[in-house]
C-alpha cells in the first residue's frame, strides 16, 4: 500500500507544476498607430485560473502594457509638425533665386535702400532698417536650424528654434545705389507651445502659436526687424496603414514693421501672410527598426498686405505655391532624416528652388 501511495504521489508532482506556471507567450500587442490590443487569454491561461480557483499556489499574471497616445512621428518636411512629442531638429536649407527679399517684410525688413531715395521722394525712409545701399532682386541664401520641443504631456508641448542665416545677393535693381555684400549670422529667434486639441491613435488635430523675435540684425538681412505672431492649425492623419495625410493652415501676423510707401501713410511695409499646406506620405519599405517613406508637400502662402521693392510695391494679393518632393529615413523609434526639394509654381515666389535637410530625435 504504502508503494502504490509514493507511485501516485509522485505521478501528480508534474501535473500540480503545470498548474503552476503560466503560459509563457504572455499578451502580444498589435501595434496600430501606436495603440496596444490585448490578444484574448490563451487556453493555458484559462487552465491557470481554474487551478488558482481551486486553491492551487499560483504566480500572478503580468498586465498587459496600457494604451497609449504615442504614434509614429511626422513624415513631412515642410509642414509643421502635429504630433506633440520631445525632439531634437537641426535642419540645413539653400535657397536659390529670391527676386523679392524684403516682401510684406517677411524674409527680411524692409529696403535700406529708401534711406537713400532723398528726403523730397515721397517713400524716403531714414528709418528702413534692411540692407543697404542697393536693392536685391536676386539672392541666394543659407539657413540652419535648432529646434527643441519638450512635451508636458501627450497633450501639450513648448519649443524654441535658433536659426542661423547666410545671404549672397547675385543682382541690383537698377539705380538704386550699388549693392551690398554677403552677410551672416544669427537670425530671429523663434518659440511657441503646442497643444493637441483631438487626438486619437489614427488622428492628431494640433494649435500651435509661435513667436517671432527680432534677434536678427536687420541692417545685415538677418531679421525683419519686428516682432510676429503665428498662429495655426495642424492635422495628422493616419489613412491606412501606410498612408499618413499631414496638413497645416495659419496666418503670419507682424507687430509693428517698417513704414509703408508713401510714407506718411498709415500702412506698413510689412503685412499678414496666410499660409497653407498638405502633404501626402507612404511607406514603400519598413522592418522592425527602419521606415522609408517618399512626401510629396504642396505649400502655398497668400500676402494679404503689406509692401515690397520690385516693379509693383504693393505686395497685397500676391499668391505663392510651391511643391515640394522628399523622403523620410526613420530607424528605430527615435531617429529619423528628411531629405527634399522644392520648387516654385507660380511666378512670384519666396525662392524659385530650396533644398533642405533634417535630422530629428525624438525621446
């Protein structure tokens, strides 16, 4: 008796272990923009909570990773950024061809040329603070970027941009004393806060203000030489699985700015900019650690008001559209590189031809 006792004993051992230990392929997570999917419990789960319910000694089972709002970063390389998120961004752009530098004073302030003109014109401006003596009607120009975003919450995020800037001026408009040479150094600072008004695992709708600072020398073609306020709203769209949609709209709002032409007016030269853009991108390539997705990004920009040294100085009502084309590197979850161009559609433009890099982490 006492034998068959051990034998059975001894035959139970294995099957109370079993009971014991919890399947060990835990709770997978389809990952969906970003959000987790508990999978339903396995059969083997399902036998562990019927031996813990009889009395057996039981290890608890782990709880499956909590849904998040965190999603894939943007793709773009024009358009503002929707997704709320920690970053670092160091960005290089060339400009070729800008006809027009001091238009609604939005690249640069106004003309030092008017300082010039003799005090009986009627646009004489002592007081314009741009380059000087000649009035650029070609300029190419370099600019390179530091931004860094910190993100309170998954709702709301404040950022600061130190831009640098380099300006060759290629041609003069005629008679209006000469030229000036290549400049450089910092431009105006930059900061805002962004705040995700919706947001979703497939959509993200964003508000961002932004402030322009004039911390650029103007006389040098660094700055405008006012303050700006640049409110807007950006959109992130997951489409499929593949397919984001990225879109943005807002409006450049000066404070202050040079005086407007003529003069005594109460105008300025400087003006709103409404600004607006889309863009599409795919991923054509990914694995576990790398994504590659082609951006194609249609921008446009429509001066409301404001002045401008070329043929026609009323800059109101002048349209841009540029279209951009570009592709995203991203590897792991925190880097990723952006590399495009763009190209102007219509004929009054900031630039006919832009190339831009960028490299962003995100943590």
């Amino acid at each position: 008796m006492r034998r068959v006792l051990m034998m059975g004993w001894l035959m139970l051992v294995p099957v109370a272990t079993q009971a014991q230990v919890p399947d060990d392929r835990g709770v997978e997570e389809e990952r969906v923009a970003g959000a987790a999917t508990p999978r339903p419990p396995s059969v083997a789960n399902e036998r562990f909570a019927s031996a813990a319910t009889a009395g057996q000694a039981a290890r608890p089972v782990a709880a499956p990773p909590p849904d998040g709002p965190r999603r894939r970063g943007s793709m773009v390389g024009y358009i503002d950024d929707a997704v709320v998120s920690s970053k670092v961004r160091i960005r290089f752009e060339t400009g070729l061809h800008d006809r027009v530098p001091d238009r609604a004073e939005f690249f640069y302030a106004k003309c030092g040329c008017y300082r010039d003109v003799g005090a009986t014109n009627a646009a004489f401006d002592p007081a314009a603070p741009g380059p000087r003596p000649g009035a650029a009607n070609d300029l190419n120009f370099q600019q390179f970027f530091v931004l860094g975003e910190y993100a309170f919450t998954d709702r709301i995020s404040a950022f600061a941009e130190l831009p640098t800037r380099w300006i060759q001026p290629q041609s003069f408009v005629p008679g209006t004393g000469g030229g000036f040479p290549d400049h450089g150094g910092v431009g105006d600072l930059r900061a805002g806060v962004k705040v995700a008004v919706l947001t979703t695992s497939r959509q993200t709708l964003a508000a961002q203000g932004q402030v322009f600072m004039p911390t650029g020398n103007a006389s040098n073609g660094l700055g405008t030489d006012h303050a700006s306020l640049q409110p807007s709203l950006l959109l992130y769209q997951r489409v499929s699985d593949r397919l984001v949609v990225e879109s943005q709209v807002g409006d450049w709002h000066p404070f202050g700015g040079s005086a407007g032409i003529p003069t005594t007016s109460t105008d300025t030269f400087a003006g709103d900019v409404f600004f607006y853009g889309i863009g599409p991108s795919y991923e054509v390539y990914r694995t576990d650690t790398i994504r590659v997705a082609p951006v194609v990004e249609l921008v446009g920009w429509h001066v409301v008001n404001g002045f401008q040294t070329a043929t026609a100085s009323d800059a109101g009502g002048t349209n841009i559209v540029n279209l951009k084309f570009g592709a995203r590197v991203a590897w792991n979850p925190e880097s990723s590189l952006y590399v495009g161009y763009g190209h102007a559609l219509t004929s009054s433009s900031w630039y006919d031809d832009i190339v831009r890099f960028e490299y962003r982490y995100s943590f």
